[in-house]
C-alpha cells in the first residue's frame, strides 16, 4: 500500500516533490535544474503554465529520488535569490498533478 493514498498517479510514489514558489515568468526549468541538482538527483522539474496564455504561473515542482535531497535543497534554497526574485522552497503537498494549491 502507498502511503499516498489516491493522491496522484503510481509514478510519483518513489519520488520526493519540492514546490518552488515565486519564480518569475522567464525562470525556466533549465534555470532551476543547476541549482537543485547540486543538492542530489533531479528527477523532473514541472513548471504549469496557464491554460489560456502558456505563461508561467510563478511556480515548479521539483521532483528528487531521495528524501535527504529533498530536505538538503529546502534547506539551501529556502529565500534564495533567483532571477532577483527570494523563492520560497517546501515539501509539495501535491504532486504536479494537482490542479490546485
């Protein structure tokens, strides 16, 4: 049994999702993936984009293997500056399925 329960699909139960919030609309998924790699191995990295206009909605999900990545990139990256924006980094409670935070 997951301990996810029906929260998203299969696929996601091994892996560990950080939310970056506060990304500016040109930080790209390129952008991110060098700084979060530094801290373990980066499985994806999701940044939604609005249905409508396909701009950024501010926000990505990270996806690790390893939960002590995952907790060594919150740490690190919590109130960096990117893009010269502070992004906030935390535990998703959702993974990039979900359609709201």
């Amino acid at each position: 049994m997951s301990h996810f329960g029906r929260s998203g699909p299969p696929d996601i139960t091994d892996t560990y999702s950080l939310l970056v919030l506060n990304i500016t609309f040109r930080t790209t998924a390129d952008d991110l993936f060098p700084l979060f790699d530094k801290y373990g191995k980066v499985v994806d990295i999701f940044i939604p984009r609005d249905r409508r206009t396909g701009e950024s909605r501010g926000f990505a999900f990270v996806r690790y293997k390893y939960a002590d990545e995952a907790q060594k990139a919150v740490e690190k990256l919590d109130g960096r500056v990117v893009d010269g924006r502070e992004i906030t980094v935390q535990f998703a409670k959702y993974g990039p399925n979900a359609e709201r935070m």
